[in-house]
C-alpha cells in the first residue's frame, strides 16, 4: 500500500462516508496539478477562438477562387455549405463568415485576437510550468511512464468504454477493469499526449511569432507555413481530446472528477492493492 494511503477513522465534516468500513482513502492529484489542470480550460477556450480568428486573417488551407462566389478558404466553405443547407441559416448576411462568427472571436478583428491570443499563450505557458512543477513535486510524473502491460490494458479499458453505453441502457452490470495504478493505460496514452502536444503548440507558436529570429526553430516544422501547419492541428488535437476525455470522465464516475477537485479518492476498497505510481 502507498504511504499516502491511509484508512478513514474519524469522522469528516465536509465527508461522512469517509467512515465507512472498508473505504480506502487514496491521495491522488496535487493540488498544483488541480489548479493548473482547471486554469486550462478557460486558456485553451481563449487560445482556440483568438486562432480562428487569426486564421481568418490568412487561411493556411486554400483552393481557387470560385467562380461565384470568390471564396478561396475551405473554412468559409463549410460556412457557406452550412448557410446553405441548414434549416434556419438560409437568410444569414454572410455565409462565408459562419464559422468565424460561430466558433472565434470573429472575423475582421486581428489586431485585437492577435493580442488576446498571446495573452492566452504566456498564461498557458505559465500554467504549463505549475503543472510540470505538481507532477515532480507530487510524484505524478511516474503515473504518466508506459508499462509493458499498457497494450492489453488499453485494450481491456477500449471494451469497458465501447459497452458502458449498451450496459446502462440495457439495465446490465458492467465491471470497471481493476488497475493498480493511477492511470489505466488509455488514460496514460491520452494524458502524455495531450503534454507532449502542449509543449509542441507553445514550440510552433514561437516559431510562426519569431520566424526569422528563430529561424532554426520554424525550421524544424518546415518553415514558417509548415509551423503554422503543426499549430492548426495540435489546435484540432485538444479540441478532439477535450470531447472524450470529458465524456470518459463521466462513465468512470463520480469519484474521478471529485479527485482532481479535491486532491482525494474514496473509491476504492481496502481489498485492492492501489499505488500512486
């Protein structure tokens, strides 16, 4: 058993079922890693909108004009697809401007998102430092290591997740496969990801923002259309993270959001071997 495990005995004012026998009370996140963990999503809300709204200003994915309507941008074609086929949009003043108002800051306003946007990024670049600084402080770094088992786990975990939904609906019980980790191991897949990408958006945002005094960094994305390139998606990669992971919270339950609220789990039972690596 972990050192920071320790059996509830006494009675706990804010929670009372700590007392119950058998509940095993497990210290689970830093409280570093919870502040910088929830400070992260109003700072990528804000990164991602102020990035549309930049992308606007010079779109990296682009086709001809079109003979009608002389849009070139692919984003101002799902706008203007949109406009067109969705019921309600059909009268929108301007179709090719539907995603930008819809999902940035809007179009127009670079000035203004540019600086937003950096804004954003030197908050998420300090709150990437106080999380770096929870996980070594706190021991969390090793819960984020692979094992040799990650590949059957992830496997086992994919079946829970795919056949939850078809439980509940269907009134039947489904058991939550046991680890004696932190982290199952699609957890741990998705978490050094998503770190790993963080760490790539703030590399290629330097490198579009200084291309020519950091030349060897724009580089090393393939140049200054390249880097901006790399940055367009890691935005996509978050976004498509942020969805699941919210989602995956949920069907594991209550306790799991508790724990990065208050640092704590109560999940578990006394019979199950836990570590905090």
């Amino acid at each position: 058993m972990n050192s920071s495990s320790t059996f509830s005995r006494e009675p706990n004012s804010a929670n009372t079922f700590l007392t119950e026998p058998g509940v095993l009370v497990v210290k689970r996140h830093h409280f570093l890693v919870r502040w910088s963990h929830w400070l992260n999503v109003p700072l990528l809300l804000g990164l991602i909108l102020s990035g549309i709204a930049i992308y606007w200003a010079s779109p990296i994915y682009q086709h001809k004009p079109d003979p009608i309507t002389g849009n070139f941008d692919v984003a101002a074609d799902f706008g203007i697809w949109i406009c067109a086929y969705v019921p309600g949009q059909h009268h929108y003043a301007s179709p090719p401007d539907w995603i930008y108002n819809h999902m940035s800051l809007g179009p127009g306003i670079l000035a203004v998102a540019l600086r937003f946007h950096w804004l954003c990024a030197y908050l998420f670049m300090l709150n990437g430092m106080v999380y770096g600084a929870g996980v070594l402080i706190g021991g969390g770094w090793r819960s984020l290591l692979p094992r040799r088992t990650d590949l059957v786990d992830a496997l086992r975990m994919f079946r829970y997740y795919i056949g939850f939904p078809f439980a509940k609906l269907t009134h039947r019980q489904w058991l939550h496969p046991r680890f004696n980790t932190k982290y199952n191991a699609l957890q741990r897949a998705a978490y050094f990801s998503v770190t790993f990408a963080g760490v790539l958006s703030v590399l290629t945002g330097w490198a579009i923002h200084k291309p020519m005094q950091l030349h060897w960094l724009a580089a090393l994305f393939g140049g200054f259309d390249g880097a901006r390139v790399w940055h367009f998606w890691l935005m996509w990669l978050f976004i498509f993270f942020v969805v699941p992971h919210v989602i995956l919270v949920f069907a594991d339950g209550w306790d799991t959001l508790r724990s990065m609220i208050t640092g704590w789990s109560t999940k578990v039972d006394r019979s199950e071997v836990v570590t905090n690596e």
